[in-house]
C-alpha cells in the first residue's frame, strides 16, 4: 500500500509541476512520466539489495499500479469533467 500510494503521490507531482511549467500536456509527456517513473521504480527495487533489503516483484507491481493510477487520475482532472481543476490556458 505504501509502494502504491508513494508512486502515485510521485506521479501527480510530477505531472503538476510540469503542467505549471510548460502548459498543455500532450501524450509524450505521459510516455515519458510512465517510462521515467517504470525505471525509477525497477532502480528503487534493485538498489535495495546492496543495503541488506529484498527486491520484492509485488512491491515493483505496485509501484507501476501506483504511476499508471496517477497517470489516469490527472488526464481525468484535466479533463472537462473537472472544470474547477483544469482551467483554460491564457
């Protein structure tokens, strides 16, 4: 749970933070959040051998759950189902 929510928190701010920097999103930028984030997550699991913890695949599932969740939960906010939280570009 705490592999899921973490990567899901990660993956909105990340998202926020870009969309406050460059504007409008298009799909590469989600391609690159996803890709980014599939990598950080495998890094995270394997590094943890050296210190003396498991890389554990069910950890690694849930911290893709947790990208792909965010992922769709911000295009969704975005969308014109949520006017509050997506406001028209100036």
């Amino acid at each position: 749970l705490l592999h899921f929510a973490g990567y899901l928190v990660l993956t909105l701010s990340t998202l926020w933070s870009w969309k406050l920097s460059v504007g409008v999103l298009q799909p590469r930028h989600y391609v690159t959040v996803w890709m980014l984030g599939t990598l950080y997550s495998a890094f995270d699991e394997i590094t943890q051998i050296p210190v003396g913890r498991t890389c554990d695949g069910a950890d690694w599932l849930c911290d893709m759950l947790g990208i792909v969740l965010g992922l769709i939960l911000f295009r969704v906010s975005q969308s014109r189902a949520f006017p509050v939280l997506s406001k028209p570009e100036k």
